[in-house]
C-alpha cells in the first residue's frame, strides 16, 4: 500500500528504486529484490479482473512509474500522503514541495511567535526525504528520536525539521541545544531559562510543564547523548505529561523510555562496491553528490568523469558514508585534486587504519578520522583549532581572537586560520549578520581539546578564557546591571563559557581572586536569565573564595548582592537573606557605595515588607529617602517616594500614601516608560498598584478601577513573571473590595494560571486565597473559608503577610454566615492584633466595622454595637479612608437615625465619587433591614 500511494500521487514520474525503498521501508536496509517482488504483487493485484490493464511501468534503470489515467475525486476523503522530495534538491525547492503537502492538511502547530533556529547548510544532501519521514512520525507518534554516529547530520535534520514546521505550518519550535550543558543537573534549567520560567529549586521540571501546559509545540532538544540520562528523564516527563508537545530529540544512542519512537540516521548511501557506473549514475548516490559539492566549494571545479567514479565511491565507503568526514576529506580537493586526496588518505589511514578497522563503534571511526584532518592542517591551524575547544558554545571572531592569539601581531594570522577551518568544516558557523557566530561540534570540541591537553596549555588557555569572559561581562556593564532589571537575553550565547570558566577556576586554590571576580559579575547575568539558585549558589562559593582580601571588598559586595537576591526569590534562609543584605549595606556605606547602599535597603524594604512589619520598612524607606538626594537621579528620587507611598499606604494613612506616590510621578511622570526593576521588583508597577488601592480607600473609585486596568496593562508590557502575579493580585483586590465578582474571577483566574506556569508558589497560595475571598462574596461559603484558611497557613510558613488582614477579615465573614459565630469573633480579634503588631493596615477601620457586624449578627444590642461603629468612625477619618468612613457613617445612620448621624452621613457622601459602592454581606444588610 505505501508503494501504491507513492506511485499515484507521483502518477506519471519516475521512482528510483531507492526512493520508494526509502517511503515504504524509512529507516531500514532493505534489498532491492524485495522491491520487485512487492512491486510484482502489487501489479498482480491491479490487473485482477483487466487482462489488458496496465498501472506500474518499469523504466530500465531508472525505476517505476504509475502510467494509468488518475483522477481525484475527493482530497478531503483521501487526502495525498507527504510528497516524496528530492534529496538533491536545493533547500527552496524542498521548501516548495513541502509546501504544498501542507496546504492539503490541517496544520499540527497553531502560529505562535518564532524562535530563531540555527541555519542549515546552504545546500542539503541527502536529508529532504528524511526530513518529511520525521515530520510524519511526530504528527503520528509525537515523541522521535533521532539516533546516528556523529557527523552523520543529526542537528541539521533536526533543524530542518524545525524550519519546516516554522515556515510551512507557522507553528512554534522551541530548540536548546544541550552542548553546553555539562552538568546533567542544569539540564531542567537550560530548558527554564529558554522559555523564560522562574521557579524554585528542585521544582524546574513541575514549572517548565505548567508553562507548556495546552500548548501546541515542538520542542527539539539537540545532543543529548552526554546527558542522555537526565534528557531520558525529562524528555519522558515531559511526554507523558503535555499531550499536545511534540519531541524531537537528537543523540548518539537510544533514550529509551516510555513514548519514544527511535529514527536511526543512517549513513548516506554510497555506490556499491565493484560496480561499474557512469558519472550520471554516481550522481544519483547523495555520499557522492555531498562530496563533489564540497570539493566546489573547496575550489575544485571539474566535472566528474566516468573513469572517476570507482575512486570517488571507493573515497566514500571507506568513510562509511559519514556526512562530516566526507565534508572534510572533500575540503581538501581544491588543493590535491581528486587522485591527490586518495593518495592522501591511504597514507594516512595506513597510520590509524588498524584503530579504525577494529572499532566496533562510528565514534572511534570519527575519531580516526579527526586525526587524519589534524594531520593535514598547518601548525598554525592546529594550535587555533585545540585553543578554540576552550569555548563551551558560540563565540565571534572577536573572542577567538583574544583567546588563540599569543600577540597583538598574530591577530591576522589567527583570523585566516579561523577562516580555513570554517572552509574545512572544522567549526560551524551558526547565522549570518553581524557578528557571525561560530562553534566547534561537540565531537571536534573534544578532539580538540584532548589536544590541546596533550600540548600541555589547557591551563594557560583557559586562564586566557577567564580574562577575556570577564573583559566581554566587564565591557557590556553586567556588573552595574546587578538591579538594572536590563534584558540580558541578548548575551545568553555566553552561558556555557561563563560557566566553564566559573568551573575551572573554582578547582584551583591559585585562581581564587579571579574565580571570586568572575562570581559577582556574572551574578547579574543569572539573574537576568532567572537561573537564580545557580547565582545564589556562585555568590556564595565566590564570598568562600574571597576570604578575608581586603582588596576584594568591591566584588565582596556584589556577590553579597547577588546572594540576597538570588535567596529571595528561591524562598531562602530568611536569617540569611537579611544578613546578606545588612553586611553589603554595611560595606557599601564603608566604601561610600551610596547607590548600592539605596538598592541594597530598597530589597530590604521589599523583605520587611514582606514580612509584615509596616513599620519597619517605613524606618527603611525613610532611609532610603535620605540617601536619594545624594544621589539624585529621577529613578532613585522616585523610587524612595514610591517607598514612602507604598508604606504609609499600608500603616493606614492614605493620604501621605496618596501625596507620596504622587510626587514620585513627578520625578518620572506615568508617561514615560523607564527601567526601575530592583531587587525583581518593577517599583513603577508598584506605585501604580498603590495609587489603585488609595484612590478606592479615599473613595474616587473611576480612577481607583482604571488605575487597576493601568498596572496589569504595564505589567503585560513588561513581562516579567514576578511583576506581572504582583498586578494580578493587587488589582484583584480592588475589584473584590467593589465587589465586582466577575472581573475578580477573570483576574484571578489569570493570576492562578500565570503564576502556576512559572512555579511562582506563594503567589499562587495568594491566588488561592483572593479565589476564596471571591467564594464568601458569591456565598459558596463553606468552600471560601476553606480556601481561605489553607492560604493563610501557607502565608504565615513562608512569612508572606501583606495581605494577611485583609483575608482574615474575609475569613471572619465566612464563617459567621456558617454560623461559626465564636470562630468569627476569634478570627477578627486576631486579625486586629496581627494589624497592631505591623504597625497599622490600611484596612483596619474595615476590621473594626467586622467586629460590629458579629455583634449584629449575634443580636447584640445598640450599646454593645455602638462602641465598634464609633471606634471604626474614627479610625477612618484618621487615616482619610473616606470610602471607609461612609461605610461606617452609613451603619451608624442604621443604627441611631438621628439628624446628626444622617448629616454626618451625607458628610462622608460629600467626600467620595457619585458611584461610591456601599456594600455589606447580605447576612448583615439583612440584619440592618430589619432593625431599620
């Protein structure tokens, strides 16, 4: 049957032999013999019943051809199979015809934004048909693998694939290649930091799958097999968990786990041995056409002649059809000719031949091969090639200069070397623009660097390659960027060598100052990446390293920088936290530091606050103020007025808060976008979230609702994760306390689903929460005080407590209308004290009114109600909580209707906006109707 579809929809064209053995057996060696028979039975078939029909004609040595009268009567009942591709066609034909096999089905992948994938070579040989047997396998299967010995084209068919779905079906490739990772431990987070999640340690796996969670993908994770182990891990995770994830994996050997389908690559196919062909003939096989189109691009520009054609395949067998080493070998043919190459090569196999006959694996053939190409390569390229395996992944031209060159004067000749290895195929360039990016394969990477071993320089070189990681790191000013919140995508090709520099030096006690030097500028760069446990945990080896050294104190600070921040988000220490970040406030005051003594107390102001101790963090941002005028920048004077806001706001005096915020705008006005991200925390999305909540405490609830709409908005803008949970939540309790439940649940929803994807936990729990205040509202009474009371206990383990008043007055609520009267009272008496104990809350005068409500819920009596209502008055007015004030002002009137408590009333209606919202739970209006 899959010879016949081929046939047909290829109705009218010839089929080699080998294309229809490759569609109907893909992956498998198979003898042409069973073609013809397959063939014979298929013909038999046809003919049954039509002595005189005629359906496969066979064309002498060519193939066969469906030569019937074809006619489609249907393509949505019997839509055409992928068309077969020529493997000799250049990259925009195959484009075209896998093309147009997309337009005749549904797309696997829905559009989504691109990655940019690396590019392929400018020609592709042998890999067309290979790649639409892939892309049929994943729609199928959704789990490949692809396995072959190394340079046999594994990435680029990967990267074909990718291309293709991209391009032709819009859909969205995510493609790591895990070359760099040399810690199978860092695998989940290379994978994290690609997608851009944030999440604790040990937890990367769990985020990484909300993240991807009801999203139509392919994910393409490039060399597995020195990590195969933990890819196997993740890879099945990943595959049982996501159902509408696509994998496509490349590796040197088999997963082998739940769900994957192995594609074994298989050498490109070479002519036979002892058999006679013509030019044209040879030029069918792709290990030929692979050959002669390197030896072109090597200069080599004769034909290829019939006499030839034994020694080109002969060249080719005895490279085992291997795509890099018949890449290499052809390099060679613009210099020594076709005879001259053969000549080569029997010479110096004679020298390797026995290792590589021997060999039951491909590696230890490409091995033999990379010697043979080391060989031929001039002393100079040979020491340019073993120092440039000090690079763990991309690197320019400009960096391959500072670590190969022994001088300023051997710059050049470093440049032509890196160019004629690039020509040989021994370093892969990897996009075109402006600065090109090169790497070295990871099989040529270690072959070069077991050289560069045995030359005794592994050490000067990478010391070299420390120097330079910190001149590139020291150069883009990575290390003023520590609380600068600057996109530092664009800089994470560095990775995998700051990484392989960090290690290597921590390994000896005589690199210690570098090795200390290196931590704290690249601590920003982990942040920048989110891989903030691998920052916390640099910062701390590096404070290690640095000992005592007086000299240090700079990078001292830092990697104490670094440390807080990092264990901040990770959930860290408390104890630690705060100490990190007092000692580098000390030492930033010492060094007269005075900007990172500011940044170093806006994380302890956010810590504090945190925390719950209002109070405290008024003491910091006070502080913080003082030190904003020495050094007088917008984004600090800002900054330090945000603070202020954002305190006084929480003690309960809405107006300071109110007049605070405010003033900051003035330094950066609301227009403008800049960059005040420290500490993980946008401080302008902050104050804007704080004016949301003031402006609906002191009653102007138009602007309370658009200021709201505003944050998330900005937030959006943004996007960073953290940001993006923080207007979330604030913005959902302006909608709760109007009780406006459907926006409430819309934003709550997003914050649950958002801070889910990104393993954000604790905001996740508070999600939960607001979810349960949002119950209490819509009287799903016993399920919100649930709720409620979880998030609560998670709150007080993790010490996150902004919020925990406010829930706690939503827990009272609930459960008195279960009638757990004695617990409601219990819950706002312990809400008021834990409101004290911070130093005031914004929401305290609400408390108040709680403990009245109790009071007429239990049928207390005017007197025993009064005391709270009045007490509630008060507190309002104090804090200019108008929106407060009128709600007790109105339960006051309900309870005394005298003329002086309605006039008071229409007071406190004087001082909010029209649409001021006078909401009560129904259980007290209800009591309040009755009274009344």
């Amino acid at each position: 049957m899959d010879l016949l579809i081929a046939l047909v929809e290829n109705c009218g064209q010839v089929l080699t032999h080998r294309q229809l053995l490759a569609h109907a057996w893909p992956g498998l060696t198979v003898e042409e013999a069973n073609l013809r028979v397959h063939i014979s039975a298929l013909r038999k078939s046809l003919n049954v019943g039509e002595a005189q029909g005629q359906y496969i004609e066979n064309v002498v040595g060519r193939g066969y051809c469906f030569v019937a009268p074809l006619h489609w009567s249907d393509a949505s009942i019997a839509p055409p199979t992928a068309a077969i591709v020529d493997p000799i066609m250049s990259p925009s034909a195959a484009a075209t015809a896998l093309a147009d096999d997309a337009s005749s089905s549904t797309p696997a992948f829905p559009p989504r934004p691109r990655q940019r994938l690396p590019l392929p070579p400018a020609r592709i040989i042998g890999l067309n048909e290979r790649v639409q047997t892939l892309v049929g396998q994943l729609d199928k299967q959704r789990f490949v693998t692809i396995v072959g010995a190394g340079g046999m084209g594994k990435t680029t068919a990967a990267v074909l694939v990718g291309q293709y779905v991209q391009s032709e079906r819009g859909g969205d490739v995510i493609f790591l290649d895990l070359s760099p990772v040399r810690d199978p431990c860092l695998l989940p987070s290379a994978l994290g930091s690609m997608l851009g999640v944030v999440s604790k340690p040990g937890h990367t796996e769990e985020a990484i799958i909300a993240h991807l969670r009801g999203t139509r993908a392919l994910l393409i994770l490039d060399s597995c097999e020195h990590l195969v182990d933990a890819a196997a891990s993740l890879c099945e995770r990943l595959f049982l968990s996501l159902d509408e994830l696509h994998i496509l994996a490349t590796s040197r050997e088999a997963l082998r786990v739940s769900g994957e389908h192995v594609h074994i690559l298989p050498p490109l196919e070479m002519p036979p041995e002892g058999v006679n062909l013509t030019a044209a003939e040879a030029l069918n096989f792709p290990a030929v056409q692979l050959f002669m189109d390197r030896a072109a691009t090597s200069g080599y520009r004769a034909p290829l002649e019939d006499s030839q054609t034994q020694l080109i395949g002969g060249i080719c067998r005895r490279l085992d059809g291997v795509a890099l080493a018949i890449e290499l070998v052809a390099s060679r043919a613009g210099t020594f000719g076709l005879h001259g190459v053969a000549e080569m090569m029997q010479e110096s196999f004679q020298l390797h031949g026995q290792g590589r006959r021997s060999a039951p694996m491909r590696h230890q053939t490409l091995e033999a091969l990379f010697d043979w190409s080391y060989a031929l390569l001039s002393l100079r390229d040979q020491m340019v090639l073993q120092r440039l395996a000090v690079f763990a992944g991309f690197f320019t031209l400009k960096d391959a200069l500072a670590v190969a060159s022994d001088s300023q004067e051997d710059r050049l000749s470093v440049a032509n070397a890196v160019t004629g290895l690039v020509d040989k195929s021994l370093i892969w360039t990897s996009a075109s623009g402006s600065p090109v990016y090169f790497r070295l394969l990871d099989t040529t990477r270690v072959f070069a660097a077991r050289k560069l071993e045995e030359a005794g320089e592994r050490d000067q070189v990478a010391r070299r390659h420390l120097h330079h990681i910190l001149h590139v790191l020291k150069e883009n000013k990575l290390d003023a960027a520590i609380f600068s919140g600057r996109d530092l995508s664009a800089h994470a090709a560095r990775l995998g060598d700051v990484r392989a520099a960090l290690n290597w030096a921590r390994d000896d006690a005589t690199n210690a100052a570098d090795f200390a030097q290196l931590a704290a500028i690249a601590a920003p760069f982990f942040l920048g990446l989110s891989l903030l446990a691998e920052c916390e945990h640099w910062c701390h080896l590096g404070l290690e390293a640095l000992g005592d050294e007086a000299e240090g104190e700079h990078m001292r600070l830092l990697l104490l920088e670094g440390l807080a921040i990092g264990a901040m988000f990770t959930q860290g220490n408390r104890s630690a936290i705060s100490s990190a970040i007092r000692k580098g406030q000390s030492l930033a005051a010492r060094l007269n530091e005075v900007s990172h003594e500011f940044h170093l107390l806006a994380g302890e102001h956010i810590f504090i606050t945190r925390l719950g101790d209002f109070a405290g963090a008024l003491g910091v941002a006070e502080r913080c103020a003082e030190l904003s005028t020495r050094i007088g920048t917008p984004e600090v004077l800002a900054m330090a007025d945000w603070m202020m806001g954002c305190c006084h706001h929480l003690l309960g005096d809405q107006l300071k808060g109110q007049l605070f915020t405010e003033r900051g705008f003035q330094h950066l006005p609301f227009t403008d976008a800049p960059n005040v991200d420290y500490f993980g925390f946008d401080h302008r999305v902050r104050a804007i979230e704080v004016m949301a909540r003031v402006a609906w405490l002191r009653g102007d609830i138009p602007r309370s609702h658009q200021l709201a709409v505003d944050v998330i908005r900005e937030a959006d803008r943004r996007g960073h994760p953290v940001s993006i949970c923080i207007a979330l939540i604030y913005g959902t309790t302006v909608s709760l306390w109007s009780e406006d439940t459907e926006l409430s649940g819309q934003r709550i929803g997003r914050l649950l689903d958002h801070a889910s994807r990104h393993a954000l936990t604790p905001y996740r729990v508070v999600g939960e929460g607001l979810m349960g205040q949002l119950a209490v509202q819509l009287g799903e009474t016993a399920k919100g005080v649930a709720a409620i009371e979880r998030a609560l206990t998670y709150c007080r383990i993790e010490g996150h407590q902004v919020l925990a008043t406010e829930m706690m007055a939503s827990l009272a609520r609930g459960q008195a209308a279960l009638g757990l009267l004695d617990a409601a009272r219990s819950t706002a008496a312990g809400a008021i004290e834990h409101a004290r104990l911070a130093g005031g809350c914004c929401n305290l005068a609400d408390l108040i009114l709680v403990q009245a409500e109790l009071e007429i819920i239990g049928g207390g009596s005017v007197e025993s109600i009064d005391p709270f209502v009045q007490n509630a008055l008060r507190l309002a007015r104090q804090q200019s909580a108008h929106h407060l004030e009128l709600k007790a002002a109105l339960l006051n009137h309900c309870l005394n209707e005298r003329a002086d408590t309605a006039a008071l009333l229409a007071e406190c209606r004087g001082r909010v906006s029209p649409d001021c919202a006078l909401n009560y739970p129904a259980l007290v209006r209800g009591m309040l109707e009755k009274r009344t």
